[in-house]
C-alpha cells in the first residue's frame, strides 16, 4: 500500500513541538513522544488554508464507522489540554 503525506499546519507544528518539548523537560515523553517526534519530522508543512479536503488536523472532527457491526463514533482531534473524555 502507497503511504500516504502527512500533513501538518504551520501553527499546529508549534504548539506539537512545545508539547514534546515539555514533555522530554518533565520527563513524561514516552515511545508515543519519539513516534509523533518522528512523524513531524516526514510531515509536509502547509498554512492552514492549503489542507486538503480529505486530510484530518487538529480540530477536525471524524465520524468511524465499524465496519463489521455498522455502529459508528464520533471523535474530534484536539490537543491534550482541551481533551474532554467524557
């Protein structure tokens, strides 16, 4: 299977890169932190406005669906200090 981009925006790339940063300072980063580090690093920087469409970013939400039972989950990708699980 063709991998595909990963996009990032300019604005979402700061605000990932202090998280990580504060992590690796606080001794809280993980094999999570160096996976995402790594990720960054391959990522096509673009301004906001040139996402494409079908391209998920911080702030997006997504509806799942299983496909096995049909059931489907609505999620919405945010930063770690905006998480609401419930």
């Amino acid at each position: 299977m063709k991998q595909r981009p990963i996009f990032v925006t300019k604005s979402d790339l700061q605000r990932l890169k202090v998280l990580l940063a504060q992590q690796r300072a606080t001794s809280k980063a993980s094999k999570y932190s160096a996976k995402l580090q790594a990720e960054l690093e391959k990522a096509v920087v673009v301004e906001s406005k040139e996402v494409p469409a079908d391209v998920v970013t911080m702030r997006s939400t997504v509806e799942l669906a299983d496909l096995d039972t049909g059931n489907t989950e609505v999620y919405t990708l945010v930063f770690p200090e905006e998480a609401d699980v419930a």
